[in-house]
C-alpha cells in the first residue's frame, strides 16, 4: 500500500494527539518537513509555527534535512561539565561539518539535543537512537567509521 500523510494524520489523529500524529508522519518520512508541518497543523487547526515549536522542543522529533545517520549529544548541565563541547568540537572535525548541520552527502547529522536523562553516564550520546553512555569521542568516531564515513 502506497504511503499517504494524510491517511497517516487522519488514523493517528483519531488514536492520539499531535505528538503522535507527529511520530507516525516522522516514522514514515524520515524527519518532519516544513509541508508535513504544514498538513498537521490544518489538521489540527493550527498555525504551522505552533506545529513547529511543538516538533522542536522534543529531541525525538527531527525538523529539517533528513540524514541516513544522527548524532546527538547531550546538552545537559550534567554532560557540558563531563566535556560535550569538547566531544561536539571532536566530531565536527570528524565529519567535516558544525553542529546543526547534515554533511553535503547527506549520509550524517550532528546535533545537539535537550537532556537525555541519564546523568549519571555523562556525556551521553544518541547515535541512531542507540545511547553511548560515558561517551568518549574515539568510541563515536569509532562508530561513525564502522557505519562507513
């Protein structure tokens, strides 16, 4: 069956509200796009730019440019005292790219995230939704070259 955003915010709609509405367009798209901001929010009967500030305030919602691998670091009190600007600054240079930013491939993500909630492991890191507690910048770089770099 051909995938329809609209079915899939119509069906999840009934179900929940617009987190999960959101979810469920992300889990078929990749990421949510300013057009899939834009569907939800009539769906809703709201304004895109409230769609928008929900989708960013949750690390689990990505806005924006869609990348076959994401990397987050932890922007906690907890792990910016365990050195993560340190570790950010490390994988910038391994992947040629800011924080923020998707590499001109396409193929990484770096960014930062809110809060990962297990500070006694800090620095954390999301690496394609698998955690690196007490991350060290060679285990990441390690990972990123496994994944093929």
């Amino acid at each position: 069956m051909k995938y329809s955003r609209a079915k899939v915010i119509e069906d999840t709609k009934l179900q929940g509200g617009i987190l999960d509405v959101l979810k469920a367009v992300q889990a078929e798209e990749g990421y949510l796009s300013d057009d899939a901001i834009a569907e939800v929010a009539k769906a809703y009967g709201m304004y895109p730019s409230e769609v928008y500030e929900t989708a960013t305030f949750y690390t689990m919602l990505h806005v924006g440019g869609k990348a076959e691998h994401v990397i987050e670091v932890c922007g906690s009190t907890c792990c910016d005292a365990a050195k993560a600007a340190a570790l950010v600054a490390e994988l910038e240079n391994e992947l040629g790219v800011k924080c923020g930013e998707c590499t001109a491939d396409g193929k990484w993500m770096l960014r930062r995230c809110e809060c990962l909630g297990r500070c006694d492991t800090a620095p954390n890191v999301m690496f394609d939704g698998e955690l690196i507690a007490n991350a060290r910048a060679e285990d990441v770089i390690a990972k990123i070259r496994k994944a093929g770099k």
